[in-house]
C-alpha cells in the first residue's frame, strides 16, 4: 500500500517498507532535482532518505538502480538499503554539505580527483549511453525547433568522434550540487544519468567547478583514455558541455 503525501504539487507514494523502516512521523520534503523528489524518513534504524523517481529527460532509473547496488563497497556512494522498481530507492541519509569551491582545502581537492579517477576504473556491467539518442530526445523536448537544428546536428556529430573503446564509467553530472563534503570525505549524489561513457565529461565538469590547476588536470589525463581526436579535449569538451546545458535547458522548459 502507498502512502499518499502532497508538498507543493509532489505527491509522496511510499511502498510498504520493513518494521526497521517505516517513518515514525509523517516523511518530510526534503529536496526536488530536475525529475526526482527526495523525503527524510525517521525511521527506528535513523534518518533515511526516499528517493522517489521522476520523468526527467534522459534517466534510466533501472541503470541507475543496478549501479548503486554495484558500488556499495565504495565510501563515496550513497547507502542503498531498498529499490522499490520503478517507483524509487531508499537509502539512509548521506552526511556533508554541498561544497563551496573558495572553500575547499587541498586535501579535499585531491581526494575529489582521487574519486574521480577510481570512478571510471570501475568494470560495472551496465549500458553505454547513447548519446546521438539522448541529444534527439532533448531536441524532441525542446520542440523540435528548426533554429535548433544546427545546435544538435553539431552535438551529434561530436558525439559520434569519441570511439566506444576511450569509454568508462562516467557519472555524467557533476556539479557542487551532486556532491556533498563531510570532514573532507565526499559522497557523489544523483547516478541517473550514469552509464559508460566519455569520462571527458567528467573531468571537464570537474574543472568548471573547481577550475583545476595544472597538476590537478595532469593527474586526471593520467587516468583518462587517449583522445586523439582534439588536440585540447579540455577545450572541446568544454564547448561541447556548454551547448549540451543550451540544449537541456530548452528541453526541461
């Protein structure tokens, strides 16, 4: 049975969870992304989170779910302790802070680096993404306006330069809002959009957010795929994000 709860047009739908899970008082709105809405649960075992899926575009929530259960070795990816199907994932709640990059300590910076870099070297059996579908999608959603035509056309064909050989696992949306700091200790938020991809995309997001130094980017090319086809992929690729955002915002409006 679901539990019907309303916050500002969001309806919360609560499977039927174990004794050791169940809120003690009504779940509390926590926090809404682009698609997903999130709960705080207190619950007998402590402050859990339900993450209840959305429509955004682009996700694939059963790749997403199959991901997290793959890493739940790993420190900086949230504690998965339910999948509901479709409906969302229950997880206890990640302790930190979104960062703030004027206040990052070099120990912190490094440890985000180090994260990075072990990402893309896990083998978790998921799908790749399919990026000239996804743009198209975008584009559908943007009203498949002729103007931008030529803005998704040069989205695509960049898209189709990377070899499928230079893909890795890549999160595909860092950003400070996706990150959370405890005692300089991370935890990596919101993996709908996951998939082996062009982990580019990550460090280039990486050095938007942090404005990396020299030495910083010199370690992540160390951990990165060749990719002969740019002769500054940091460059290209930072193009590519900023048509890519042009893109997705048209297409969530």
């Amino acid at each position: 049975m679901r539990q019907p709860h309303s916050n500002s047009k969001i309806v919360l739908q609560l499977p039927d969870l174990p004794a050791d899970y169940r809120p003690l008082k009504e779940p509390e709105f926590f926090a809404e992304g682009t698609g997903n809405s999130h709960w705080l649960l207190t619950s007998p075992v402590g402050k859990l989170v339900w993450r209840q899926f959305g429509q955004a575009p682009g996700v694939d929530h059963r790749r997403e779910t199959k991901l997290l259960t793959c890493l739940q070795n790993k420190a900086w990816v949230p504690r998965l302790l339910l999948v509901a199907g479709d409906l969302g994932v229950l997880m206890r709640l990640a302790e930190g802070e979104h960062p703030k990059i004027t206040e990052l300590s070099n120990t912190a910076r490094q440890r985000l680096i180090n994260l990075a870099i072990e990402l893309w070297q896990n083998p978790c059996p998921i799908a790749p993404q399919n990026y000239p579908q996804l743009l198209n999608s975008y584009w559908q959603l943007a009203g498949s306006k002729t103007a931008n035509r030529p803005l998704l056309e040069q989205l695509v064909y960049e898209s189709l330069r990377w070899p499928t050989s230079c893909y890795r696992l890549t999160h595909h949306d860092l950003h400070a809002g996706n990150l959370l700091l405890n005692n300089e200790r991370w935890i990596l938020l919101d993996w709908e959009y996951a998939a082996l991809g062009n982990p580019w995309l990550d460090a280039v997001s990486l050095d938007r957010f942090m404005n990396l130094t020299t030495d910083e980017k010199t370690q992540l090319e160390a951990a990165l795929p060749p990719l002969t086809v740019y002769t500054n992929p940091w460059r290209s690729l930072g193009r590519w994000l900023v048509d890519l955002d042009l893109l997705w915002k048209q297409a969530i409006e």
